[in-house]
C-alpha cells in the first residue's frame, strides 16, 4: 500500500523504535522525533494508518500502536505483549502502568486475547494457580461477571482478585484462606481494569 509522506514517515519512525527498543514509541515521542508542532499531529497520521488497517491503537495504553501485517511466518502465531508493572496478589499495591519490555508469546495460549502482562506480587490467589512471581495476561475490560478473576484498581491501588457483585458492594475474593475478602463500597473508589486470560510462569 502506498502511504501518503506524512503518514509513511510515521509509520517508519514505528517500525525503527520497535527495532530499537522493543516496544512502540509514544505521540509525544513521535511528535518530537518527527518535528511536529503536537502530538495531536502524531495522532492524525496514527488515526489514518489505522483506518486503512496499517496499524491497531488500543485505547488508554500509552504506548499501545500495534503494526499489523508484514510479519514473518515465525510471527505469525506470537503475541508481543507489554510487561506494564506489578498487581497485588494480597493487599492492594499502587502501580504505575509502564512498560518494563515486551514478552514474546503463542497467542494460542490465550483466550480471549489479552492486551498486556503484570507480575504478580503475593500469594493471595495460589488457589487459582497463580503464584507469587508469574506473569499474568490481562483483557482490557470495564466489567465482570460474578466468578471471573479481575484486576482491579481500589483507591488508586491495584490488586487481583475473584469478582463477586452483591446488592449493596462488591467483593474481591482471594483464594488463599490466609487473606480476608477486599469490601468495597460506595465510599471507595472502584474500577475494573481488566479480566485475567492465563499466566507465564518465569524460570
């Protein structure tokens, strides 16, 4: 497909910064490598080369631009998955999503899709199979069913958990009889980040 410049020269500077890091570049980063007045600017080219299916923006990730195709058989099959922090497996940690590298995976291991990994920090879901140290891949989501394990942000802090909705709260299950239930009522600050798809135990 032939790009216009602009959007080629955008599409370009992704394809080295992938190379280069390991990771996609910011707008900012693309504004200001590209001499754009804003990052605005980065974010109508983006905008275009995903309309015309070159790439793929996920939404509320920073560094979220997925180039699509041209892709070599040995990648056909592989997700390259941003390791963005740690979640709590216990008490709630505060975590600052960032992306620590890119971790190389069969996307057949997962299902549905996930969008991005954390490493867990506890052992409050050993229960479930998670330990202390793994790799979980997580589905952006805004909601859950009763039963289905969660990421989710309480107070500013992050933890994952079995989701449970009652009448008047919800709760976040452990699955380690040492850990108490998370309540959560009206007076917290509540928000569901994501759905749990599988985990990559690290040797």
């Amino acid at each position: 497909m032939k790009l216009p410049p602009g959007q080629q020269r955008v599409l370009d500077f992704v394809h080295a910064h992938l190379r280069r890091h390991g990771f996609p570049p910011t707008y900012r980063e693309i504004g200001d490598a590209l001499g754009f007045a804003s990052p605005n600017a980065a974010r109508r080219h983006l905008d275009a080369l995903q309309r015309k299916g070159v790439i793929e923006l996920p939404a509320h990730t920073a560094r979220g631009i997925r180039v699509l195709g041209g892709l070599d058989e040995s990648d056909a099959h592989a997700l390259h998955l941003p390791l963005i922090g740690r979640v709590a497996a216990g008490a709630p940690i505060m975590v600052e999503a960032q992306i620590e590298k890119r971790v190389r995976l069969d996307r057949a291991l997962f299902k549905p899709q996930p969008d991005y990994l954390l490493r867990v920090a506890g052992d409050s879901m050993v229960d479930a199979g998670i330990e202390d140290g793994d790799l979980i891949a997580v589905k952006q989501a805004p909601d859950a069913r009763n039963g289905q394990i969660v990421v989710a942000r309480v107070d500013g802090a992050v933890t994952v958990k079995v989701f449970e909705r009652t009448r008047s709260r919800i709760r976040l299950l452990p699955r380690n009889p040492a850990y108490a239930p998370i309540e959560v009522d009206a007076s917290h600050e509540f928000a569901i980040e994501g759905l749990y798809c599988g985990l990559v135990r690290r040797s």
